[in-house]
C-alpha cells in the first residue's frame, strides 16, 4: 500500500475510497447519539475490525489529511495509525515503512496547532514506529529538526519528546526481540539524553518561554528521569536542577516542578554514584522548610512540600543516619507533615517513618535525636486517631474511611515499638490515660480515652508476652476505664490483642471475664460483638486455664446467650470449644455432647411439631446449626477410636437429621447450614459415620431431586470421598443410585433452565463426578448415566466460571488419560468395559466435545487452564486422530474471527493435521499454545484498541 503525503483538496465522497470512509463514518455517528446497546455493540465491533483490516492504512491516511473530513473521523484516523504501528506493521510492505514515517510526521506537521488528542495519537505512532524501524536511524533528531527550529511547533516536539521514553519504555505489546529492543531503545534513549538536556534546557531560557512550554518541559524531563534515562553528573550541570526549585515558587508550575525535584531525588538513590548531585540538591531541599509553616493554610502546596521531603527522607535515609547533623532539618520537616491537620496529607509521610525504623533496628547505636522524632511522632499520631467530638458531622463514608485510616496509623505505631520499645510505647499511651482520669469524669471527653487505647491494641502486636511493666497496668487499668460504648469497645478490643500475654499471667482471667460478659449486656452492637471476638480470642489462648470456667459458659449460654445476637452468639460456641478441644478426649466427648444436645434437642422439637413451622422458628433452628457447625470444626476429629460417651451419637444424632431433613428440605438456608454440619460429622466420626452413610445418601438424592438444591450434592460427594473405597454392596449400590439419579436431575434441570442459571448445581454436580471416578470408577463408567454425565459436564464448560471449568476439565482428563485406555497384555477385568464405555461417548460426543474445548480455550476458559486442555487434545489427537482431522475444519469455521483469525485457524488446521499424519502427538501441545497465544492477543487487542469516544 501506498502513503500519500499530500493534503487532499478534494471532497472525501469524490475519492475512490468512499465507500469505505462512508461506512466508517456511519459508524462513528452512532456514538454522536443516544444510541441504543445492540447499535453501539455492532458500531463498536464494526470500528474494532476495522482498524484490524489491511485497509485501514489507505482509508485513514486519506481522512487524516483530508480537509473536510469530521472532527471524530481524524481523531479515529490517528488512534488507528497508532494501533496499527503496534500490531499490523507486518501487513506494510518495508518499502512503504519510510514513506509510513513520512506520512505520519506530515500529519503532525498539520495539527501543529491541535486537537492536542489527535497530536499525542500521532506521537504514540511515531514512537512505536521508531522503535522497530532501524532504517530510521536518527529518529529523535529528525523529528527536532523538523519541530525544534520554529516556536510555533515546539509544543509538538516537546510532546513527541514526552511520550517517546513512555512509549519505548512501556508499550509491552510492540512485537519486537529483546536483542532489538535493547538496540533500539539505546539508540532511541540512552544515545540522546545529553541532546535531550541540551534542548530542554536551551528551551526553558528561550527569551518569551511562556508558562505552558515550561510545564511541557517539567514534563518531559520527568519523563526522561522516570525511565532512567537521564545521567545524574550531567544533569546536576544543567540549569534544569536549579530551575526546577525555582518554579516551586510558581502557581502555575508547583504540581509540574513537584513531580520532577521527586524523581529527580529517586534518581539519585545510588548514593555512592551521585553525592556531587545530592550535594546540591539536599541544601535545596532543606531551604523548602521555612514553606510549611508560611503556607500552612493552602493544603495543596503542603501536599507538595510533603511528597518532597518524603522522598528525600527514603531516598536519604542511610546518609541521614551517617550525617545526622546535616540532614536532620529532613525528618524535622517530615515530621511537621505528619502532624498537619489534613489527613489526605499526612500517610504520604508513614513509609518514610516505616524505613526509617527499619533501618534504625539494624544499627547498634543512633543519635537521640530519631528517638525524639518517634516520641513525637506517636503524639501525634494519637492526636490524629482521635475521633471528632461530633460524630454526627461525619458522613457514613467519611465515618467508615476514617476507621480503616486509624488502622493505617496504627501500623506507623508499630514503627515507634521499633524505635522506642513496646514498653516505652504503652507506658506513654497509658500515661495518656490516667493523665485524663486525673482530672476528673466531667472534664474528659471519651475521645481522649478512647484514642491511646486503640494506639494500645494496634502496638498489642509488638508485646514481649513475658513483659512484666506496661501490660500490668494496662490490664489493672481496664476495670476503671469511664463507661461508655466507645470505650467499652476499644477496651474489649485490648483484651483480644493481649490473650497470648494473659494465658502467661492466668489471674487476670476472671476479671477479663467480668469485663467480656458485662460487654455482652451492653445496648451498642458493636460492643457486644466485641466481647464475643474478646471471649473467642482469650479461650482460643487461656483454653488450658478455662476448663474449670466451662459451667459458668455453658450457664451463660442458656441464660444471657439467648439474648445475644446470633453473630455474638456464635462467638460464644466458638469460644467454647476452644476450651473444649483442650480437654482430655473422654472429657471433651462429654462436654461436646452435653453443648451439641441443646442443639439436637432443638431440632428434634420442631422436627417433631404438629402445628406449622412459623419463618422465626425455623430461623432459630438454623442458628443452632450454625452454632454446631462452628463447635464441630473447632473441635475436630477424635481419631478411628471413638470415646464412649460418642460411641452411638453419629447414629442417634442421623435418627434426628433424616426427620429434619426430610421435613424441612424445601427451605435453602437450612438445607446449606445442615449439610455443612453432616460435613463436619463425617470429620468428627471418622469410619463411624460408615454405618449411616447409605442412609445419608439415600436421604441426599431424595432431597436433590424435590429440591435442585446443590448442597445435596456436595455433601454427598464429601461422602464418596470418605468412603469411596469401601467394597460393601449395600454402599456401592447407594453410589449407584445416586450416580444416577443425581444425574437424571441435572439433565432435567438443564432441559428447564439455561445452565447459567445453575452454576452452583453444576460444580457440586461436577465435584460429585470427580469422586466417583477416583474412587468408585466401577459405578461411574459402568451406570447407563455415564453419557448424560459426559454431556452435562460439556454444558458446565460453557459458563463464565473458573472453580466449575476447572473442575469440568480435570474430570474430562481424568476420562480421556484413564488408564484403562492403554493398551495392555492383562488389563484388569473391569479395563475392556471402562475403555469401551469412554470410546463409544467419544464416537457420539466427540465433534461437539472438541468443539467446546477449543471455543473455552479461545474464549472464556481461565488463564492457568490451558495446561490441562493440551493434555486433553493430546489425549484426543492420540486415540481419535482420524475423527479429529475431519472434525476440526467445521469447528475451526465455527470459531469467532474476533478472538480467532482466518490465518490463525489455518495455521492451527495445518500444524495438528501435520502432527497427526505424522505420529508426532506431542506437536499437538505446540499448536494449542500458539492457537492460544495468538487468540489472546486478538482479544487483548479488542480491549485495549482505541475507539473513538464522541
């Protein structure tokens, strides 16, 4: 093709090109209206492919240059050219690459003046075409002898400049070696940054430099450093250093010269390398200190200042140490950021703060002046952890992101342990504290209380569980703290941070207790749900010391348990058995069974109702469930060897479950809560559970088919798990029945529903099949439901969902790779039916089958699955090849052009059918990964393509 570097004077619609440009144009207008979603689509898809068209070059060369074409049309015209440089210089013939160039840098000759849109789409093109056209051997000074001369098109180059390092530096999807990209991006970069300098600093002391070309050079030059391209020596010999200072003192430039003194400082962070560079910068930096306190009322300029001083604070830390004398006046200015009142300011200070102590941990001695800094630094922190004294002026987001900012802060207390010592860092808090107590109840606010014991829970973490000097007093001080939900709250909060120190210092258990249970009884939500996280945490801990406490919970249950909140209520059964699974088995089996009876107790009352089931009842139920659920997980197995007192339980407690379960399976909540308690029976039995496990199942298949609910089938498949192996007729013919009738179901419900409905049923359907065949392989292959299953798990494929097209594809590897399907001398007896079973849903299945596989893998399928698709189409390519060359031509047709090109499909079709003609199965693997290399980058590029948005 060819590029015509002349404007058109003529009209568009007179060009012989104007069918095309009328269709783009057509195209374009939609997004002028209010279109409806099925116009914008097609117009949209319409744009994508054809900007992926060999003809897009001639048609947008023709509108670029055109002077009647419209505003939206020129604008698509440069972002095309700019996705073409990057994924179809290919379709160009290398003699029309130079005549290309040429095209492009006409353009940019014409917008001179703007749209600035359509010139940085022209710039993007260029650098993308400069870097993988050598021929173009002096691309940057081409391009300044072409702008740089004239005032008037130096906004251009100075634009061209900018993007060039962004572009070489950051544009991933530009197809070239990295042998050729180290070539060029030196030539392009490393070759000119001296010539870079040059210009910018020649420009910046131009006579009438206005203040928008003085931004465009801030910008460049940040540009130039954020690549790492700009020598340091030299760059602190050009006036641009000083200059860049200077214009801190613009309205104008502040933002612009902010941004450059920051990299200009990170660029300098191979001390050793560039002290002649800090040497000048440092003193620079120092001198912006007097600005905090002159403009303290512009947050803006502060924000500025901080992210200064911050940088220089990480880039400098070691010489701060090494030089504390000179560069001190560093922290004492990032120390009076982190005490500014605006909290959008301050967190630009903390990773300073937490290097710093970082490096402070390694040394054996530092000047007192860095503990200074952290004894003020965890002041004012505190200060800043206070909440405003009218909460009702904070809107519900401001509220909320205020609280996980005051988690933040604490980390940066964290950072003062380090420093200061946990001890010296509670001890101060504390003495807040009592410090405000001293004057009195009326002469407090909460917030001062409130504050230093949340600096106390966050600083919980860095505690010596052995200390015996501020944790006393903190726990001594708790009982006397002011009474009030906030209060309360962040007390109760301490409590669970400091367990691990209270099970070594067991006598203050009662009197947490007091505290813990008297927070339950508090009207404030979030109070009680403290104590129920302060309860769990100190008898996860203290279990040991709580086992004699054991009657008091389990009376505090039936009495003030009741009351609670399920969430506090279910804090309190996980706290128990905590306790519990620190007793002796025999013990423990008794405490469980006398916890786990109030519960069963329950059940079987409702189960046993005549009269109608009211929502709450049954709501209370599945409460309890929850309550079991939780106790039983904490608890956990007790071995092969049951103790006595749950010898019969897994049989009294099935009696109990089938009666519910067959009552009341219609209700979704309670069939999810009770299947995950049958879950956890199966752990706590052990091989007991064997001796209910038909029944349960039996009882599951019923539910599943009344129902469709998918926890049937889950915890059904936990049982073929379990007991897989086990050869007793009466359970493999369970497994049998349902195999069979689970299936029968499934494909019920997806001759009903779009199977997009059912995700949930399909993978625990699809997790049920994966445990017959590893388990139970003799009823998987052999049942009649073995084809429906095959079909159902290929609907499963077409969803969105990764967990189920995981799970869907491992099954069908484990079906294609059994080993039942190599060739044997004395295959096992049950081999012949199990290979013969697999063939013959191949021969049926087979076209449609390999079709949903390679339409996932170019389509939806997830990233990491392609490994077990070529293991797959391996397994297929080997036992099926002559079906596969016959099968493959129609289902490459049926393929998506947008995520699979012509060219691909065919280049695809020509490798496997190479590779089965010649035996070579293994070559399969290569073709699936250049089918899916080449299906993701056309989808990558119909992401990231720019499309014109007027």
């Amino acid at each position: 093709m060819r590029f015509d570097h002349e404007p058109r004077q003529s009209s568009i619609m007179a060009d012989n090109q104007s069918a095309n440009i009328q269709a783009l144009l057509s195209a374009l207008n939609v997004f002028t209206r209010a279109p409806d979603k099925t116009s914008l689509e097609n117009a949209n898809s319409w744009l994508q492919d054809f900007q992926h068209s060999p003809e897009a070059w001639s048609t947008c060369n023709v509108l670029l240059l055109s002077l009647d074409a419209p505003p939206a049309a020129k604008l698509f015209a440069a972002q095309t050219f700019r996705s073409k440089v990057t994924y179809d210089l290919h379709q160009v013939d290398p003699s029309n690459l130079l005549p290309l160039r040429d095209t492009l840098v006409t353009a940019l000759e014409r917008y001179q003046s703007g749209p600035k849109t359509i010139i940085t789409q022209l710039c993007l093109a260029l650098s993308g075409l400069a870097l993988q056209l050598p021929a173009w051997d002096n691309a940057l000074q081409s391009i300044v002898e072409t702008f740089g001369a004239n005032p008037a098109t130096v906004p251009v180059l100075l634009q061209f400049l900018t993007i060039l390092p962004e572009e070489v530096s950051g544009n991933t999807r530009i197809p070239v070696t990295d042998d050729e990209y180290r070539e060029r991006s030196t030539k392009l970069l490393s070759d000119n940054s001296e010539q870079v300098l040059e210009l910018l600093s020649m420009y910046l002391q131009a006579t009438g430099v206005t203040h928008a070309v003085q931004s465009q050079i801030f910008d460049c030059l940040r540009s130039w450093l954020v690549a790492g391209e700009i020598d340091m020596p030299a760059f602190g010999k050009s006036p641009l250093l000083a200059f860049a200072f200077e214009a801190l003192a613009s309205e104008v430039l502040f933002d612009s010269a902010v941004d450059v003194v920051c990299e200009m400082i990170h660029e300098t962070q191979e001390i050793d390398d560039n002290m002649p560079v800090i040497e000048l910068i440092v003193p620079r930096v120092i001198d912006l200190k007097s600005r905090l306190e002159d403009q303290k009322d512009d947050p803006e300029k502060i924000r500025g200042y901080a992210k200064i001083f911050a940088e220089a604070g990480e880039t400098y830390r070691l010489l701060i140490l090494q030089h504390t004398d000179t560069f001190y006046p560093i922290v004492e200015a990032i120390g009076q950021c982190s005490a500014y009142p605006d909290l959008d300011i301050v967190p630009i200070t903390f990773p300073f703060w937490m290097r710093l102590a970082q490096t402070i941990g390694k040394k054996t001695t530092i000047s007192p002046l860095f503990g200074e800094a952290y004894k003020a630094l965890m002041g004012v922190v505190i200060r800043h952890l206070h909440f405003p004294p009218d909460l009702a002026s904070m809107t519900g987001q401001e509220a909320d992101n205020f609280r996980s900012f005051r988690h933040v802060m604490g980390d940066t207390l964290k950072d003062c342990c380090l420093v200061l010592g946990a001890d010296a860092c509670l001890l101060s808090a504390y003495g807040l504290i009592t410090m405000a107590l001293s004057r009195g109840p009326q002469s407090i606010s909460w917030q001062e209380i409130e504050a230093p014991l949340f600096a106390m829970r966050s600083m919980g973490a860095e505690i010596d569980v052995m200390d015996d000097t501020a944790v006393p007093k903190i726990m001594d001080l708790i009982p006397s703290l002011p009474i009030h939900p906030r209060v309360r709250y962040a007390a109760l909060l301490i409590i669970s941070r400091y367990t691990e120190w209270i099970n070594r210092h067991p006598d203050y258990i009662a009197y947490q207790l007091q505290y813990i249970s008297a927070g339950f009884e508090d009207p404030d939500s979030e109070v009680s749900a403290a104590a129920g996280q302060a309860l769990k945490y100190l008898c996860q801990d203290c279990k040991q010391h709580l086992i004699e406490f054991l009657p008091t919970l389990h009376t505090f249950l039936t009495t003030t348990g009741t009351k609670l909140s399920q969430d506090d209520r279910r804090q309190v059964y996980e706290a128990i058995a905590y306790v519990i699974s620190a007793m002796s088995m025999e013990k423990a089996a008794e405490s469980l069974r006398t916890f786990s009876l109030d519960i069963l107790s329950q059940i079987h009352a409702i189960s046993s109702k005549s009269t109608a089931v009211t929502k709450q009842e049954l709501k209370e139920v599945g409460y309890g469930l929850e309550n079991l659920e939780v106790m039983l997980h904490v608890v956990g197995p007790f071995g092969d060897q049951l103790p006595a007192a749950c010898q019969n339980s897994c049989q009294e407690a099935w009696s109990i479950f089938d009666i519910f379960i067959s009552k009341f399976a219609f209700d979704y909540d309670t069939s999810e809560r009770v299947t995950r308690v049958l879950r956890h029976g199966i752990t706590l039995f052990g091989q007991g559970s064997l001796t209910v496990a038909s029944s349960v199942l039996s009882r599951m298949v019923t539910s599943f088919e009344a129902t469709g609910f998918p926890s049937f089938l889950w915890i059904s498949g936990k049982f073929v798990g379990r007991f897989g192996h086990e050869s007793d007729p009466v359970l493999r013919n369970a497994f049998q029945n349902l195999y069979e009738r689970a299936t029968n179901k499934v494909v019920s419900l997806l001759q009903s529903k779009d199977s997009r409905d059912i995700p949930d049923v399909l993978e625990d359907y699809v997790q049920l099949l994966l445990q017959l065949i590893r388990m139970a392989p003799d009823v998987f292959f052999q049942s009649s439901a073995f084809p429906l299953a095959f079909r159902a798990t290929m609907a499963a494929l077409t969803l969105i969902h990764s967990d189920l097209v995981f799970a869907s594809l491992d099954l069908f590897r484990d079906i294609l790779t059994h080993e039942s399907l190599t060739p044997s001398s004395s295959p096992p007896p049950k081999f012949p039916i199990y290979s013969s079973a697999i063939k013959s849903v191949m021969e049926k299945e087979g076209f449609e089958f390999v079709g949903c596989i390679l339409s996932g893998l170019v389509g939806d399928f997830p990233e990491d699955s392609t490994a077990v698709v070529v293991t797959i189409f391996r397994a297929v390519a080997l036992l099926w090849s002559t079906q596969l060359v016959t099968w493959l031509p129609p289902i490459l047709q049926q393929l998506p052009p947008t995520s699979t090109p012509n060219q691909v499909k065919q280049q695809f079709l020509l490798d496997v059918t190479n590779s089965l003609n010649t035996a070579q199965y293994d070559k399969v693997k290569y073709s699936i990964l250049a089918l899916h290399r080449a299906s993701r980058k056309a989808r990558d590029r119909r992401r990231v393509t720019p499309l014109n948005q007027a």
